[in-house]
C-alpha cells in the first residue's frame, strides 16, 4: 500500500496541477496550510514553518524552530531537496482505507494531507477532522514528535513505524490521549478527551452544585414572595389581593413541613404586602414566627439572634443585616426560609416528585384554596379601592422591571419572566416607595444565587440598588404600622397603614374620642398620624404643663390622661343636666423671641356625665395648624338600687320574698362608675304606683325634693348626697281596693362636689326646696312588690 502511495507522489510530482502542486521549499519558509489544517495532539494548525538547521529538518506549528524552545515540532534528519503539497483524499479514498485498516484507532473520516517529499523519503500528515494520522515512506526514518518542546510518543505506531496516530486532546497546555479522563472533585468538573479525540469538559449542571466530593447535588428549587407577588416553584406567578394567611407550602406525603404567610396594607388601601410568615413543624409541636423588623418567635417566645446560628427543635435559625433564615432538615429534604420584612424566599431541595401545596406548590389550585379561615371572620378578604396614584409612569416601572433580562443577570439560570411580571404589576399600582423595585430585582438575584451555580454580580449599581442592609431590621412598628423610609434611600420610620389610617384621615382627627373613667380619663393620639403631620408628640401637654403625653412602646399611641388624684387643669363644669370634665392636648408654650417652630396644636376634650343619657360633644378647636373634631366620651356608669328587709342589708327582697304589710324595708341606692370624690349621687324623689308605669295616675310619694314625705312618719332618709350611696327605709303599705303590687320608682341626680349644692336639709322643714334641674333628665329605677 505504501508503494501505492508513493507512486502515486512522484505521479503527482511529475504532474503538476494534477492533485495539488508541489513546490520545492526556499532554505528557511512558512506554509499556509488554511486549505488542509491539521490538529496536532489536539491543537489545530493552519501554518507550518520549516527550518534546515546544521543537522536536522525542522516542521514547526507553532513558528520557527528555537532549539530548546517550547514548539509543536516534527524533527527529522536532514536532508537536501524538499517539496510539499497540500491535497484532498476525495480523490485517494484508498489512502485513507489503507490508513484506517493500519490505525484503528482512527475513528473519523479523512478530508485532506499534507504531503512533504524530501530527498530520500516522503511522509503524509492526514487529516481525519480532530485526528490526524502521520504516514512514513521510509520505516528507517522516525521523527521525533514534540509537543511543547517536550518529546512524546504517538498513541498508535503500527507497521514499523510506517503509520502513527497523532490524535490527543490538550487543556490548559496539558495533553489527554483519546480515552483520558480528568475530573477534580472540588469542582466536578471532568475532561474527557474522546476516541475521536474531541475534549468534553462537563461539570454540574445549571441546577446543581458541586458538594467537593465529586458528587454534584441538585440546587432544589426556590419559591418567591414579594409584597403581593408570588413566584412559585414552577415559575407561574400570582398575585395576593386582601390582607388573609394563605398556606404557602405544605407537603401532603411529605415531611411534617409547612409554611403560613400573612398579608397586610401599606401605602395603599388596594395593595396588600407580605407581612409575616410563619412555620410549623412537627405537628404543631413547633412555630416559629417570623415578623417584621427581624422579630422571631419560637413557640410564642420571643428569640434574640445574631449572627451566629441557633440549633434547636430540628431547625437552624440565624440573622443578618439581610434577613433572618430558618433551615429545617428532615431525612433527605431539606427547606430554608428566609424573610426579611418584605420577601420570603423559600428554598426545597429533596422534594422531588412529592405533591406540593400551597402558594408556592400547585399552580392549578386556586388562591381561594390556599387562604385560611380566620377565626370565622372573614373581614380580612375586604376588598378595597383607591384613587389611582397618577404619579406613576407604568411604562418607565416596566422599563425599569426589564432590568432583570439585561447582561447584569444573564449568567443566572433562573427565568427572568415570572419576576418582570411581579415587578411590573405590582409597580403600575403601587409607588415605587421604600426601595420596592429594588427588592424585586434583590429577590431576583437571590433565587439566582440560591437556584443556579452562577451568582448574578455586580448588578446593584447599574439597578442603582444599594445593597441589602439594615433597613427596616430592627424597626419595630405595631401592627397597624409599617416600616417605610422617609425619603428614598433614607431614614426609616413607622408609617400607619392605609385601612387603619382611612378612619382618622377621613375625619381629620389623630386620635379617637376619649375614655371616661373614674380611674383615669384619658385621650390617644396615634404616633404615626402625628409623625405624618409632623408634629413630635413630646411637645405636647394638658392644660397643667406638668401633664404630658405618654408613648406606648408596643402600640405607638399617645396617651394623656387625669384622674381625680391629679386632676391636669381639667375645669369640672355643670350646664343644666350634664356635668363636664373639660381639658385639651395642646403645644407647650416654648416658643422663644416670638416665634416657634412647632405647629400649633389644640385639641379640646370632654367627658360628659349626662343624666341619664350621655350626650356627645364636639371639641373645640382654636385657630390652629392642626384642625380636627374628636367626639368627646361618654362617662359610663351604672345605676342599681335594691331593697332589703334587714337594717344591716343583708336579706335582699328578691322576687319570691313575702313582705308583710307594715314591715320595715330599707332601700339602697348605687352608683357605679363615678369618681367619688368629683360628684355625688343625691336621691330626687321616689314614688310608688299601683301599676307598672311611673307614670301611673295613682301616685305615692316616699322622698319628694330630695326630702322624706312629712306626712309619712315610717320614711327615713339614712345617708344621702355624701357619695354615690343612698339609701332609705319605709314600712310597707298597700293601695286601697287594688291588687296587691306596689311598685317603686327613684329618680336620682348627679351633683358636683365642689359647687356644694349636693347636701339638702330637709329636717323639720315642710318646705319644698326646688332641686336643679327637674327636667326629666333623671335616672329611673323601678321595683315591684308583691305584698
Ligand atoms: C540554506 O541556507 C544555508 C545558508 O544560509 C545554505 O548553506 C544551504 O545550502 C541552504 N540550503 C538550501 C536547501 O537551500
Ligand atoms: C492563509 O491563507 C488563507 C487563504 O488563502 C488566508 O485567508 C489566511 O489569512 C492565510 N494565513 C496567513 C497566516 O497568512
Ligand atoms: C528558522 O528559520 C527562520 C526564518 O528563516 C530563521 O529566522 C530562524 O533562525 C531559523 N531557525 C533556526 C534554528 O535555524
Ligand atoms: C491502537 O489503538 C487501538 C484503539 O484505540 C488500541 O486498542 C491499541 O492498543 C493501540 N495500539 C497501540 C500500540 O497503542
Ligand atoms: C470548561 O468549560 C467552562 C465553561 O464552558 C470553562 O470556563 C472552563 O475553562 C473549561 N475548562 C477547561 C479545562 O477547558
Ligand atoms: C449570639 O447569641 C448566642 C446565644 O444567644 C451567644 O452565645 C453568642 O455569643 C452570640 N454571638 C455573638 C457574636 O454575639
Ligand atoms: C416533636 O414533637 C414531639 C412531641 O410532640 C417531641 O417529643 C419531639 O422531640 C419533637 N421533635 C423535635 C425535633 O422537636
Ligand atoms: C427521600 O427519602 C424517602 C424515604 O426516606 C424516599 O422515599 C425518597 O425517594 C427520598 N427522596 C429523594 C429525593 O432522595
Ligand atoms: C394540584 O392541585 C390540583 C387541584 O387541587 C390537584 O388536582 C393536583 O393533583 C395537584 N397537583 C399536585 C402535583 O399536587
Ligand atoms: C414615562 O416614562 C417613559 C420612559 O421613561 C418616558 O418616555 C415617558 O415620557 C414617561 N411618561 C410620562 C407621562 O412621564
Ligand atoms: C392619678 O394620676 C396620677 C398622675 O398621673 C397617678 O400618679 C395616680 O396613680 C393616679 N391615680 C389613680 C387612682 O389612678
Ligand atoms: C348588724 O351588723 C352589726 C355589725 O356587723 C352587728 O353587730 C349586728 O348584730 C347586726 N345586726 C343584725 C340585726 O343582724
């Protein structure tokens, strides 16, 4: 076959145009073979430089013979005349068959040669795609191969040395024979260099990462919420409308696993944000309760967390400046959660092929199947409209939310789709407050980083994003609030929530009507209102300077009262049946040189005690920055009066009591609920009918004007006008040709203390003295017996 060869050469020769041209080479030259590449132990040439040197012929790829030099060489003995030609086999299949049945290990097709004739020998160079086969006329004649300036031996040299395999593969200047494998475990990334010598370089896959030992694990999948937004497991996006718990992930067959999340208000009435998430494990046996500023609680309690991780109850718990995570591990599956006030990130590796419900599960269950009955109220499902917020450009927000398919983000494994979409409908409705687009684009890169092997970088200042920090961590608002910043990127604050807020706003007022009570009357301003108007809560007193406002830790709410111990300049009135506590909340006084730099505020109040009837006021408003009308409060009492057939007061009539005519009664009269030492019960009159009505025709009077009837020697007034206790006694009578029931009626007034008008002296007197205010405006107590 050889032979074969080589005539067909000195056919070609003496031929030109034949096959190819040969040319006889000058001294030293370079050969374009871009027509024939060959790869030479894996490296593909299309350049050849030749070299006569005093003892040898040089063929380099790499560029001019360097002895000692780091090339890709043939060297052969020297000789005189050389020629080469480039050639294509379509014309000498034969050459290649010979050079298959010779080379096994030639697995590809030939395309084309190299041929170099020089005195006294040729050989071939073939290309067989990433193979290359070397051919050799002259057994006797055995180039050196170097690859790198390194000598190395062909894979295959068959036939005395007439036919070699130059076949290799070569990575980072190494070189793999066919066949060769290289993996490194800490990577997982493995070099296999194929029988037709292609190099194969595989590590994990998009969705996997490397565990160091060789073994790549899946990175599970991650579920997404943000604000109303929900990315699940599958990538469908949804969007959460009231302010429910939904079921985010629950595992029927699974693990004892699962994961609650609450939604809230914020700015707008119309968009409800994720606000707290909470997980239950192992029955019921463990909750854990994630919420806002970074709070947790285990079991109820109340957990400090740092940076270092907790371990306890089969749960990892730990916190950063980003957020806090709960790691739970359960045989072979593992979840993390992660919550930092506005999304939740959950992270499920080992759940493959189990059902998933939830939010975050099962894209073909309806939302309505996930939310949970709220303790039979349903209000949380309200749903509630607000004027569109025409500041918002809904075009630029897209603009803004397509970020996430730019180069920033390309190396991320994770569909962008589900996440533009979240960010964008939630951006057309919702102003762009409080960082939100950027927690769209955060939680983006975080299901990147969690999802796929390569992490998005350095996206934050092309999105103009600041890094994750401290935002809002920390921040404790109460529930009607939420943490937002003040301005963009700056100080944070509690702001109140739009559906709590809606109530005051309507009505201009900051706080609700005052309680009146006996042991302290006292008006709440809501702090966050006042923040929204600016006003600092800590400059503001009773009408006494010393009485100030008192903020709640936990609600927020400004609180300023008095009592009848201290009383803070309230000025106690009475206008014709109604006794009035009167004070106001108002700035303190501090301004100085004529000027003050806090609004003026002045919120009048009252308390009324009205006989019976409690009547309303409206507060009394000076001119001032701050207008608004509280209604003023109610002061609740209670009334009760009850008849006795002992001087001790023990044995109380009760309905089945017998009560013998002429036997002695005595009467107690009760207030409850009215501050003793402010006012006074006193008893106005007290009569009895024949019938049910008070009204009744036939009328007996027991006490008339605050005195005993003088004609009735058996009444006797025991205390009266001391305090809110009354009593009297009486010996028990009957109407003439009546039925047996007699029924009493007491009509009672409040009086002042202070205006001393409370005690009457009735003794000896027959004159009628006029009480204040007959107006009918009097408590009625009614009791029947049954003689
Ligand atoms: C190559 O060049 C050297 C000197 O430059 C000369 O001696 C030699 O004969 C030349 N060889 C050929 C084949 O031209
Ligand atoms: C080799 O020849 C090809 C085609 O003629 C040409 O495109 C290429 O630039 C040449 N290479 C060099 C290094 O001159
Ligand atoms: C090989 O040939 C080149 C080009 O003529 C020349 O510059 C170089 O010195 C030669 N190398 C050797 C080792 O002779
Ligand atoms: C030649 O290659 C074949 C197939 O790759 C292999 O089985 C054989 O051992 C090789 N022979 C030598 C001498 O390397
Ligand atoms: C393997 O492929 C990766 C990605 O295509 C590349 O970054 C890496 O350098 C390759 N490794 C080797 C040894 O070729
Ligand atoms: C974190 O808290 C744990 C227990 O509460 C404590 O042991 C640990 O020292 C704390 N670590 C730091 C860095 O404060
Ligand atoms: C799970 O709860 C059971 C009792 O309800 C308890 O005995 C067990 O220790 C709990 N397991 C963990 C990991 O907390
Ligand atoms: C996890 O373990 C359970 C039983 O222990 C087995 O049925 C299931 O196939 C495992 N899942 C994976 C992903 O290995
Ligand atoms: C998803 O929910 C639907 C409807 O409830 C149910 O038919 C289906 O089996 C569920 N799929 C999975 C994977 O749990
Ligand atoms: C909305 O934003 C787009 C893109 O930033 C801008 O071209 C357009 O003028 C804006 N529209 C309004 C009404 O501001
Ligand atoms: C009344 O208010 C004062 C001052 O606020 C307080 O010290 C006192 O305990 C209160 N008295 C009662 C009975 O609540
Ligand atoms: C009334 O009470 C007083 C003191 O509690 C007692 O001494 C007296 O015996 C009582 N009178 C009757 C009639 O029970």
């Amino acid at each position: 076959m050889l032979r074969l060869l080589l005539l067909f050469l000195s056919a070609a020769m003496l031929l030109p145009g034949a096959a190819g041209q040969f040319e006889e080479f000058a001294n030293n030259t370079e050969v374009n073979i871009s027509s024939c590449p060959i790869t030479y132990f894996g490296q593909k040439y299309e350049q050849l430089y030749l070299n006569f040197t005093s003892n040898n012929f040089v063929l380099c790829f790499t560029g001019f013979y360097e002895p000692h030099g780091r090339g890709d060489c043939l060297v052969m003995p020297k000789t005189d005349n050389t020629y080469f030609l480039l050639g294509s086999l379509l014309d000498y299949r034969y050459v290649e068959q010979d050079i298959v049945q010779n080379l096994p290990s030639i697995k590809n097709t030939g395309e084309c040669f190299v041929a170099l004739v020089i005195s006294g020998y040729t050989f071939l160079l073939v290309n067989f795609g990433s193979q290359t086969a070397f051919l050799n006329s002259d057994q006797s004649v055995f180039p050196d191969f170097l690859v790198d300036g390194n000598k190395v031996f062909p894979l295959n040299v068959t036939n005395q040395q007439a036919y070699a395999d130059l076949s290799g593969c070569r990575s980072s200047g190494v070189l793999f024979r066919p066949g060769d494998v290289s993996s490194d475990p800490k990577t997982c990334r493995t070099l296999t260099c194929s029988q037709s010598a292609v190099l194969q370089n595989t590590s994990c896959g998009p969705t996997e990462r490397c565990q160091g030992n060789g073994v790549c694990s899946s990175l599970g999948s991650v579920c997404t919420v943000t604000g109303p937004a929900v990315v699940d497991f599958q990538g469908q996006q949804n969007s959460v409308k009231d302010r429910c718990w939904y079921s985010l992930l629950r595992i029927p067959s699974g693990p004892d696993f699962q994961v609650l999340v609450h939604f809230q208000e914020r700015r707008r009435k119309d968009v409800s944000f994720l606000d707290g998430v909470t997980l239950r494990l192992n029955g019921s046996a463990v909750h854990i309760q994630l919420k806002q500023g970074g709070r947790v609680l285990l079991n109820g309690s109340p957990l400090t967390l740092n940076g270092s991780v907790q371990t306890g109850h089969g749960v990892k718990l730990s916190k950063d400046q980003t957020g806090v995570t709960v790691q739970a591990s359960l045989s072979n599956f593992s979840a993390s959660v992660f919550f930092d006030g506005s999304t939740a990130q959950i992270h499920l590796k080992g759940s493959d092929g189990l059902p998933l419900q939830g939010l975050c599960g099962n894209a073909s269950r309806s939302l309505s199947e996930e939310r949970l009955s709220e303790d039979g109220s349903t209000s949380c499902e309200a749903q509630y409209t607000d004027a569109t917020d025409i500041t918002i450009n809904c075009t630029k927000m897209a603009e803004r939310c397509s970020l996430l398919k730019e180069a920033s983000f390309s190396s991320c494994g994770v569909d962008p789709e589900p996440y533009m979409a979240a960010c964008t409908d939630t951006l057309c409705r919702y102003p762009d407050l409080d960082g939100l687009s950027c927690r769209f684009l955060e939680a983006y890169a975080r299901a990147c980083s969690l999802q796929s092997s390569a992490a998005p970088e350095d996206w934050r200042s092309k999105a103009q994003c600041s890094p994750p920090g401290a935002v809002c961590q920390d921040r404790t608002c109460s529930d009607h609030e939420f943490c937002g910043e003040k301005t963009a990127g700056g100080e944070t604050r509690c702001f109140c929530r739009a559906i709590f807020a809606s109530k005051y706003r309507q009505t201009n007022s900051l706080g609700d009507p005052p309680v009146c009570r006996q042991s302290s009357t006292s008006l709440s301003l809501v702090g966050c209102l006042l923040e929204d108007k600016g006003i600092d809560y800590s400059v503001l007193q009773l009408k006494d300077p010393t009485c100030r406002g008192q903020m709640d830790q936990q609600t927020h709410m400004v609180t300023f009262s008095f009592n009848s111990t201290d009383l803070c300049g309230t000025e106690v009135t009475t206008n014709n049946s109604q006794t009035i506590y009167k004070n106001a909340i108002m700035t303190q006084n501090l301004s100085s040189g004529g000027i003050t730099r806090q609004d003026q505020v002045y919120i009048g109040f009252s308390c009324v005690e009205t006989q019976p009837d409690i009547q309303t006021v409206a507060f009394r408003v000076k001119d001032s920055s701050v207008v608004q009308f509280v209604s003023s409060g109610p002061w609740n009492y209670s009334l009760t009066m009850k008849a006795y057939t002992d001087a001790n007061r023990t044995q109380a009539v009760a309905s089945n009591t017998e009560v013998r005519l002429n036997q002695k009664i005595w009467v107690e009269l009760d207030a409850d609920g009215l501050d003793e030492s402010l006012v006074a019960v006193v008893m106005d009159s007290c009569w009895a009918t024949d019938q049910e009505s008070a009204n009744a025709s036939r009328k007996y009077y027991l006490i008339e004007n605050g005195c005993p009837n003088p004609e009735d020697q058996t009444v006797s007034v025991e205390a009266k006008g001391r305090g809110t206790s009354n009593s009297f006694s009486f010996n028990m009578f009957q109407f003439t040709g009546s039925s047996a029931q007699v029924y009493l009626h007491c009509k009672l007034q409040l009086c002042i203390k202070q205006e001393n008008t409370c005690v009457k002296t009735c003794a000896g007197t027959r004159r009628r003295r006029s009480v204040r205010s007959q107006s009918g405006a009097a408590a009625f107590i009614s009791m029947a017996w049954t003689a």
